[in-house]
C-alpha cells in the first residue's frame, strides 16, 4: 500500500472534514465545519493521503470519561473514521487504526472509546461493546406512571443562553456516577447544544427541585394535524435527571405536553428510570441497540484506574495481537476499591482478548456473559464469578451523545 498515513496541519482541516463526510457518502455543510472547529484538534487527526489528497481518515478527541468506582481516566475519543469507496479493501482502515492505537498509546491515555457505523468493523482492533443504546417512541395517552408518583418542584422553558449554564451541574453530577460519560467542558458543551437552522426550534425545559436544578430536558416538536386532528409528535435529544423526583418529573412533563401524540427518544440507558415509572412499560416500545465499544489500550494501567467491589484477584491471560504491548498475563488485585495490576508469570484464571476486557470494563457486560458467548475462558474454577463480583457497577454505562 503506497497510501501515506500522517497527522494533518491545521490548515488542512476543511479538506479533512469534506473527504471524511464524503466516505460516509454525504457532503459536510459549512454550518457543520464551523460547528466541528470548535473542538478539532487537528495533531490527532490522521489521515490516509494518496497523491496529495486526502482519502480515508480517523480522528481523536482528548477526553477524560467516567469509570466505575466514581472515577475518570483519560480517554480517546474516536471519531471520523473511514475511507473513500475507492480506497476501500486496501488495508487503509487497518493502517489509520495502527497508526491512532499507537498515537494513544504514547499519549498514555488506558483507554479508547468510540460509536460504530457498523458493529462488526473494531472488533478486529479490539474494541469490545461496553454499553447499549437504547430508544423509545412511546404512546404519549398510554404513560400513565405507576401509583405513588406524585409531582414535586416546578417545570420552566427557557432560552438557549439561559439554560445552558444551569443545564451544566446536573449533567455533572450524573456524569460523576455513570460510567462512560465524558466530562465536559466549553467547548464540547457548545458543540453539544449546537442549533442547526433546518432543525426547526428547540426547547430547553428545566425541573427545579428543593435544592435547585435537578433535570433538564432538550426537545423538538414535530406538528401533524391529520382531518384537523393533533397528532404532535416529541423528539426528546437529551434528558437526564441528577435526583429520583427530577427523573419522574421531566418524563411527566414530556408526556403531559398539551396536543402530544408520540414521543421519541434514541440514546437512553438501558436502565432509564422511565422503564419503571410507567404503568405499561411495552407502550414505550423500548428498543436496545449497541452502543459505546471500548478498548483497553494499556491493559494494566487500565484496570488499576477504575474501582472495584470487595477484594480480589485474578490473573488474565490476555490475547492482543493488534496491541502486542497488550499480549501476556496480567495480576490484577482489588482491596478497599483501590487496585493495581502488574504483568506476572504466575498461572492465569480467565483466558479473554483484549476485545473482551473492552466490553466488560465499563460494568455492562461480565464475564460469564461472554463465557455464555463462547469467549472468556475460565482457567480456575469460580474465577468468572469472583471477578464478576469485584468488576460489578451500577448504575449501567452511557454515553449521552454521539461523538
């Protein structure tokens, strides 16, 4: 393969951007380009260059993301991966991950993240699905909530300018207890809230409790008025609550929206609290997905930075032929939540890949789970269960949007 791959100057942003929505068979609107140089950085972004042009690429943001445990470990980002259809099957994909995973690795980020176009694209790169996407579109007449709701505090709509910043804390605080939300900061909260003009308005509605602001919601309003008869339908983009009554009151107040026939809300947990407030909970029509994939880019290092349930240790066998680095036995050992994790030679208790460890670190997947699967091997009999038990977390990961 002749094709070079290489970081790109700042200059060659736009260029960039436009090769990399074209892969995706799409054009990049000049909105969108402005909307994306408020959180490029362009010296992580890689390139695949063919005769001066750009031709495939894969990006990375420097994030810090939340760990069970309550803590964060910094983390990439990865976004913007893929490949004009004409360079396709030539291994320029497999060069831009060889090329990013090393990058990470110098960095001394543990660990990678990203969102999928296709699930079956990183498990080669050993990512592992480390959460679930969930959607609903449910029927606005039949959410009725369950008995013993009662409602609390008050509702307010506000502006843009307005609710951002009184947004901000509760996503921080949920951010603080879940894992695989990314900590923000201005210029990702910008980007987040991002108005295009053909989206039509967008209301921003926050609850405010007994200790202030503890939900917020961000919607649009679709109008359908089918023989003169209203059939409104809501598209929840983001809602998140930082106490129980927040939780129920926000959904209440999505539902209760006057002329409301259907809402719909794509990327909830898979825990949403909304499945357990309402009367019929098949009336949401919830639906699971994949969602973040994860890789463990320094295995050791890794695991010693997320916290853990009881005491413990085990050894893994772990299989990382994309991250050598990666490839051997490794001792992990937890007391008091703290752990540390070393290479050894001493015999292992669970045989897994490195894709495995991305899909179990995060707290949505164990390893019996994968054993079920056919993949985590158990070496010492009740090592699955016992590292279950130390890797358990609640509540399940997210990652509110799509990076």
């Amino acid at each position: 393969m002749d094709v070079e791959i290489r970081t790109i100057a700042p200059e060659e942003f736009e260029a960039y951007a436009r090769a990399l929505e074209l892969a995706f068979s799409d054009r990049i609107t000049d909105e969108d380009l402005e909307r994306e140089r408020l959180v490029a950085e362009t010296g992580r972004w890689h390139a695949a260059v063919d005769g001066g042009r750009i031709v495939g690429g894969a990006a990375a943001a420097s994030y810090r993301v939340s760990v069970p445990g309550g803590r964060e470990v910094a983390t990439a980002g990865v976004t913007a991966v893929g490949v004009l259809p004409t360079h396709r099957r030539r291994g320029v994909n497999t060069a831009l991950m060889r090329a990013q995973l090393d990058d990470v690795h110098l960095r001394g980020e543990p660990l990678a993240i990203l969102f999928a176009s296709e699930g079956g694209i990183y498990g080669r790169f050993g990512y592992g699905m480390a959460s679930f996407l969930c959607a609903m579109e449910a029927e606005a007449d039949r959410s009725r909530f369950v008995r013993g709701y009662r409602p609390s505090g008050e509702v307010r709509l506000l502006t843009r300018d307005d609710a951002l910043p009184a947004m901000r804390p509760v996503y921080d605080a949920v951010q603080r207890e879940r894992p695989g939300m990314v900590k923000m900061d201005d210029r990702w909260w910008d980007w987040l809230f991002a108005e295009k003009k053909d989206e039509g308005p967008t209301f921003y509605a926050v609850h405010e409790g007994g200790a202030g602001v503890d939900a917020f919601a961000v919607y649009r309003a679709k109008h359908e008025w089918p023989d003169s008869v209203a059939k409104v339908e809501v598209a929840v983009h983001r809602l998140m609550a930082s106490t129980p009554q927040g939780w129920a009151d926000m959904w209440r107040y999505v539902f209760d929206i006057d002329l409301v026939h259907k809402v719909e809300a794509w990327n909830r947990p898979l825990d949403d609290p909304v499945l357990r407030l309402v009367q019929e909970p098949r009336r949401l029509h919830f639906s699971v997905k994949d969602g973040l994939f994860a890789r463990l880019v320094d295995v050791p290092a890794a695991l010693a930075a997320r916290g853990y349930v009881g005491d413990g240790r085990t050894v893994f066998e772990v299989h990382d032929p994309f991250c050598p680095w990666n490839h051997g036995r490794f001792a992990l050992e937890a007391s008091g939540g703290t752990a540390s994790c070393e290479a050894t030679t001493d015999a292992a208790d669970i045989a897994c890949s490195a894709t495995d460890l991305g899909a179990v670190y995060l707290g949505g997947t164990t390893f019996r789970q994968l054993q079920r699967a056919g993949h985590a091997g158990e070496l010492r009999a009740g090592a699955l269960a016992a590292t279950d038990a130390m890797f358990a977390s609640d509540p399940a990961p997210w990652c509110p949007f799509v990076f």
